[in-house]
C-alpha cells in the first residue's frame, strides 16, 4: 500500500520552475533515497511534501489523505486546515543543521513537541524519550544542551525528536551534509537499523554507497525532474540515463 503518492507536483520560485512534474510512489516499510546533483530540486520536494512549501500544482496524497489536489484550472487545491495538521503529525523530518532548541536540554527537546502538540504527560513523554535516547546511545545526554554535543549527537537528538510523534513517515533531508566525515557513520547507521526495523524512509543523500546499500527503492533528480528511478540493482548496476550514468561515474572514480 502506498504511504505516499505524488503526481505531476510542479513548483516554480520567483518564475524559475524548480519541480517540474515529479511523480513517485513511497509504499508502507520502504526506504526511497533521493540522489541527484545540487540543485536538482531534492530538498524543495521535501519541503513541499511535508508542508514546508506550497505547490503550483499537482497532487499529494499521504497515508490515504490528500493534501492537495489539482483544480479545475490546474492549479493546486489544498485541504483544509484540520486535514492539514492531521496530516502534518504522520511525517517526521530531519533537518540538515539539526534544528535543535539551544536553550532546551535534550530531554526537553524530544519531549516538548509530544507533550504540547500531542497532549501526552509529561511523564510518560519522558519515558518514551529515555527509550529513543537509549536506542541512539545517548542516555547520558538527556540533562546536556546542544551546545555540549557534537554534532553527529545533535543529529542523533533530531533524530530521536522527530520518532517521538511516532511519525508513519520519517523525511531525512541530507543528514550527513553538516557533519564531519567521522561523524558521517554514526548517522547512517541509526537510519539503518531503523530501516530494519521497516520504518518508512525517504532520504536525500550524497551518500552514494548508502544511498545503493539501504534502499528498496532509488531515484535519481537532474533539473527539476526525475530522471531515473528503479531498484538500487538497477540505478547503479544497469543504468539506463547516460545523465545518471554521468552522474555515478564521478562517485565511482572518488
């Protein structure tokens, strides 16, 4: 079953046409990795699906509720407000630069969200909070702060913040891109044993090797359009696009 379909979703920021009829399909337990060049619109597609940004048409449709349909005239109609929320507490995202409240301890950083916007107690947001803390081994950080972290721990706190709505769908916006190459490890492997654990994922990343290795599903994003998608067996190792062909080459030679 599909947890998410977009169709046809066009974007256009100050008359330059960022998206440009992305269509894709992100089933229950899946992991989708987004790949592509800068610019290529990875990251506003992210955005527009989990609200960040609004669409100039197509349509979305996330856990059987759409989000926004396409008009008479083309253009985009969105839910109403209460769909919107509902919708909006079935996705979890990660940021790139963490996105952490500096002056909240990490405790209360995982445990706001869940007792202000979901109405848990603050007790048993706390417990829940200690398991995921537990599960990113970092049960020793709950009283530090974000300045006291490095930065693969923040990420690994954003991590644990966005899993505390019990999201359906989690979004991890190049999650590796402001962290050190040491860094880089500890964060793909908490999306790995989360892929284990068959949460439904949708990564952008230039991690080429994860991005082939935790997939069930690749595609490949070049000026605003998708260029390629398939299997990781069949993006890197039967290539049809000599665009991603072009693009791989340069990961492989490195």
């Amino acid at each position: 079953m599909a947890i998410l379909t977009a169709r046809n979703v066009y974007k256009n920021f100050d008359g330059t046409e960022v998206l440009k009829g992305i269509s894709l399909d992100v089933e229950q337990g899946e992991v989708l990795t987004i790949i592509g060049p800068s610019g290529s619109g990875k990251s506003t597609l992210l955005r527009c699906i989990t609200q960040l940004e609004t669409i100039d048409r197509g349509e979305i449709t996330i856990c059987g509720e759409p989000l926004v349909k396409s008009g008479t005239s083309r253009s985009a109609v969105y839910a109403d407000r209460a769909a919107r929320n509902r919708i909006a507490l079935q996705i979890g995202l990660v940021f790139q630069n963490f996105n952490l409240f500096p002056h909240f301890s990490v405790l209360r950083n995982i445990t706001e969200a869940p007792v202000h916007v979901l109405g848990q107690k603050k007790a048993e947001a706390e417990t829940h909070a200690r398991k995921l803390l537990k599960k990113m081994e970092l049960s020793d950080k709950e009283d530090a702060y974000p300045c006291q972290l490095s930065g693969g721990q923040q990420q690994r706190v954003s991590i644990a913040r966005a899993l505390a709505m019990n999201p359906e769908l989690l979004f991890f916006d190049e999650p590796t891109s402001a962290l050190d190459p040491e860094l880089t490890g500890e964060i793909l492997k908490v999306i790995r044993e989360l892929a284990a654990e068959h949460m439904t994922m949708v990564v952008v990343t230039h991690e080429m090797a994860f991005a082939r290795d935790v997939a069930d599903k690749v595609v490949f994003m070049a000026d605003g359009t998708i260029v390629e998608q398939g299997t990781p067996a069949q993006v890197f190792g039967n290539t049809q696009s000599e665009r991603t062909k072009s693009f791989l080459a340069r990961f492989n030679e490195s």
